[in-house]
C-alpha cells in the first residue's frame, strides 16, 4: 500500500477573514500552481469553506480537530458553563481530545 502525506501547502496573512479575500486567494494559487489536492483541512471560518465549494467543488473538506476544541469550549464559556466541579473535569478532558489530532488515522484499504 502506497502511504499518503499531508503536507502544509499554504500559509498566507490576510487582511480579513471575507469571502472574497479566500476566493481570490484560492483563485490566485490554483491558477499559479496548479494547486488540486483531494482533501483539505481547514478550520471553521465560514467564509473559507464557502470559497473552497465556490473555487474547488470536488474538495473534499475536513474541520480542524484542533480548531473544533477551541471552538467547542468558546461555546462552553459563552453559554456560561459554570458548574466548577463540571469545568475542572472539562479542562481535564480538553488536552486529550486535542491530542487526538496528531495521532496518524489507521490507513484501511
């Protein structure tokens, strides 16, 4: 079995996270190079996936386990989650879930 890699293919700093930022960014690189992976991996800026379905509607999209945990306890502490004995076991749990997104998935044929 041929092994994938994921490889770290665009870094860029925007001026704002807007639709037509990632969509002429996204433009920019499939046009300069060739740009035509399977699967990308992003975080959850709406803007960004809508520009990605718009440029590339064959990708498909994968949410950033990282980001999905930072997001998930943002909206923990907004809707004021405040049972302490409740929060100390969530802090405790957070680091492992986060973990989970360096551990390799098992490759099935």
């Amino acid at each position: 079995m041929k092994r994938k890699k994921t490889y770290i293919c665009c870094l860029s700093l925007i001026p704002n996270e807007k639709f037509e930022i990632y969509e002429f960014l996204l433009s920019f690189i499939k046009k300069e190079y060739k740009f035509n992976p399977k699967i990308l991996t992003i975080d959850f800026c709406k803007y960004i996936i809508k520009a990605i379905k718009s440029i590339f509607p064959s990708f498909l999209i994968i949410r950033c386990f990282f980001h999905w945990v930072k997001v998930l306890w943002a909206n923990l502490k907004k809707l004021r989650y405040t049972d302490k004995e409740k929060i100390n076991k969530t802090k405790r749990l957070l680091p492992n879930i986060k973990i989970m997104a360096f551990i390799e998935p098992k490759l099935h044929k």
